[in-house]
C-alpha cells in the first residue's frame, strides 16, 4: 500500500465521516421537531377538554402525558453544540449560550410531565394542572425559538 | 447676488421655523390638575399594567422577577437600538417623581415631564387612545413596585434620528391622537375587547408591517410582517390567516399561549401570553370577540428562506 492509496484512504475515511457528522446533525434537527411536534399535535385533545368542547377523558390525558414526558426526555439530548445550524431550524443560537438555563427549563419540564401524571386524576385536577404545564413550553420558546408564522 | 443671499438666509429661518413649529411635543390637555394627581386605585392600576405589557419591555434582562422595572432591554431597529428605560418607582433613575399627568403625557403623547419627545418604539402611538384615567391607577400600581437603582444605557442611534426635535415632525406625519370610539352597536365585551387590544395591548405594534420611517401600514394593519427587533415573522392575525379559529381557541391562545393546531407560542408572544394570563377571563374573552371581527388583508409576502 503506497502513500498516495493511504492519502485517498484517509481522505474517503474523512468525506464520509464528515458527511456522516453533517448527516447527523440534519437528522438531529428533524428529529427534535419531530418530537416536539408529536408533543404539540397531542395537545390538541386535551385543549380541547379544556375548553369544554370535549368531554373529559382521562385515559388520553394520561397518554398524552407520557408523550411529553418522553419526547421531552429525547429533546434534551437532541441540542448537541454542532446543531446550531443545518436543516430548517427556528432554535436561536441563545440555547447555546445559556446552555445550563435552557437544560434547566428542559429538566424540569420533563419532571412537571411526569408529576403531572400523578396530580391529575379527575376533571378538576385537569383543568388545575394541565394549564400549569404548558407554562413551561411557553418558558423555553420565549427565549429559545424564532417567531415564525 | 447679496439678494440672493438675503432670500436663502430668511427661506432658511422660515424653514426653521416651520420646523420649529412642527416639531413642538405637545402634551394632553387635563382640565383640573390637582384632582387628576390624586392617588389611583392600585388594583385597577394592576390590571393596567399587565394590559399594557409593561414588564414586557422594562423588566430588567436576564431575571426572572417581571416586577423588577430596571429596563436595559435592548430593541434593535432599523435606526439603530434602542434600550429600555428604567420606569421603577426610584425617585432618581426611575420615574418615582412623576405625577400622574407626567405618566399621562408620557404614555399618551410620548412627551417626557421635561418636554422631550419619546421614541414611538414605546408604544404611545397605541396608548394615546387610552383613557386618561387609566394612567392615574398605573401610576399608583407602579409606586407600589419595588425602586431599581441604575439607568438604562442611552438609545444607539445614528444621525439624524438620534435628534429628538425631529420626532415631532415624525409624529406631525404619523401620530393620532384621537380616542378609541365604543360602537354602540356592538357588545360590551367587544367594546373592551377593542379598547384592550387596539390601546394598552398594543396589539397592532407588531402585528403590522412598518413603513420606511417605522409607522404602521394602515392598510395592513394586523396582517402580520417582518419583526422589527429580531430576523423572524409576525403572523398575519386578521381572519385571512385564522378564519377558521373558533373564540374558545382564541382565548386560550390569549391566555395560555396554545395555538389551535396545538403549538405554544414564543418570542416575545410568549410575554404577551404572561401578561394576559394576569389579567381576568373576561378580559381574554374580550379581546378574542374583538380580533375575531377585524377586517381579512393580506399582508407583505414573506421572503423564501
């Protein structure tokens, strides 16, 4: 194996793991959006018990609560530092400069998911807590996402 | 030649002034003073502020306390920043010497109490529509706040905007001063809705798109636009984007910040949505009778990222 095999080696070794990190980093951002749009398109239910459109149920409450608790779970992992740009991204680049902040908020949302799932155990308790909740989405995407229409 | 000299000369101190005349702040006129500077109802005065989203603005960056009024909020525009000043009840770095005339002034004509104009990045263009009373129970809420020591640094602005005497042109141009008229053909939750969002929400403020002098398009009021301090969009609000919301689902926009397809709003809708959430029910159903009959316009196309 001469020089020039290991150079053109090396350098198919590195446009694939480059390719690979680029890869990575689209997949990254999809796969944050996707998790956060799976928790948005189901709060469309609940929502609408809250409104009283329709009626109370508590079993897809409790499956909804474990989606967010699940895909918030996922999303805390899915800012790595090289996903600040690539793919179509509302996350301002402020997530990464107040990196512990915007840790901070992810945790704790994840752990009002979870304790929600054991204070809401009627209607009443419902309308309580299920609002309190969604106070956190609104305390990251004030400070962390870009407006957009 | 001399004559003509003479003649450029006296156009120019006749220009000036015009200018001059033009450009004069003018403050609103409140027939008798000393009962307008008796104390407001701080209850009232709460409610006042969070309609207003004062805290939106002036609360001091990077705390978590909205009640803090430090200012120091940096808003970029196309004229340069502008920063947010400290309103606190400080008798020296906020505004703890104001009369209630001085906040009426302020807030309805952007004239500050030593006769300067203010910058319509503080929404009086909004504001003048307000009753005057409100300004008299804001002030009392405001004294009960806590005084924040320190002044905001000064606006970075670059010629020839960082004049003030221009704005009085600025608002010769722009600036209305007329009164929200109640329509007596519609309800009382409509009217108030009116009142909340077209004067002290400042809805309009950023829902429309700016003229290369930053007044509001008329024509596209409410139809949404590039954001003024930031790269991102304001959506278009009038029924030709969100015809088919229901007001259930305005309201619980208003007051928890969820669109109806189930997203959570953010940028600064999100401090919008925690100054609503203050404020009672009502008020929220108000406004969401009142957005839901604005006229549809199409708004300026949004350019392909």
């Amino acid at each position: 194996m001469g020089f020039g095999t290991k150079a053109a080696g090396a350098l198919a070794l590195a446009l694939v793991i480059g390719a690979g990190a680029a890869l990575a980093q689209g997949d990254v951002i999809s796969q944050r959006k996707a998790a956060m749009k799976a928790i948005g398109d189901g709060n469309r239910a609940p929502a609408a018990m809250l409104r009283g459109e329709a009626p109370f149920d508590l079993s897809a409450v409790q499956a909804q609560l474990k989606v967010i608790e699940s895909n918030a779970t996922s999303a805390l992992k899915l800012f790595p530092d090289n996903s600040k740009t690539g793919g179509d991204t509302a996350a301002l680049p402020k997530i990464w400069e107040t990196k512990a902040d915007f840790d901070a908020k992810m945790t704790s949302f994840v752990a009002a998911a979870k304790s929600a799932q054991a204070k809401i155990t009627d209607e009443a308790s419902f309308k309580q807590e299920f609002p309190a909740l969604l106070k956190n989405c609104g305390g990251c995407h004030t400070d962390y996402r870009a407006r957009r229409s | 030649m001399r004559k003509f000299a003479l003649l450029v000369v006296v156009l120019a101190i006749a220009g000036f002034g015009v200018f001059w005349f033009i450009s004069a702040p003018q403050r609103v006129v409140i027939a008798n003073d000393a009962a307008f500077n008796a104390p407001g109802d701080v209850a009232r005065g709460k409610d006042i502020f969070f309609a207003g989203g004062c805290a939106s603005c002036h609360a001091t960056p990077n705390q978590a306390d909205r009640l803090r009024l430090g200012g120091g909020l940096e808003m970029k525009s196309p004229f340069g920043s502008f920063y947010a000043p400290n309103i606190s009840p400080h008798p020296r770095d906020g505004i703890g010497n104001w009369t209630n005339a001085d906040l009426a002034n302020a807030m309805m004509r952007g004239v500050s109490p030593d006769g300067a104009h203010y910058y319509p990045a503080f929404p009086y263009t909004s504001y003048a529509g307000m009753q005057a009373d409100d300004a008299r129970h804001l002030m009392a809420y405001v004294r009960t706040l806590q005084p924040v020591e320190g002044r905001a640094r000064d606006h970075g602005l670059g010629f020839p905007f960082n004049i003030r005497r221009t704005l009085g042109v600025w608002k010769w141009m722009f600036f209305d001063t007329a009164q929200v008229k109640t329509d007596p053909a519609r309800s009382a939750s409509w009217n108030r809705g009116q009142y909340l969002t077209e004067t002290l929400g400042h809805c309009a403020e950023c829902h429309s798109p700016r003229n290369a002098l930053g007044a509001l398009v008329d024509s596209q009021r409410y139809a949404g636009g590039p954001e003024a301090h930031g790269d991102g969009w304001v959506p278009n609000i009038t029924p030709r984007s969100l015809k088919d919301w229901t007001r259930g689902e305005w309201v619980q926009l208003l007051q928890m910040g969820l669109t109806a397809e189930g997203d959570s709003v953010g940028g600064s809708m999100g401090s919008v949505v925690k100054n609503i959430a203050e404020l009672p029910k009502a008020d929220a159903e108000a406004m969401a009778d009142y957005l839901m009959t604005l006229p549809a316009r199409q708004g300026p196309p949004r350019p392909k990222k």
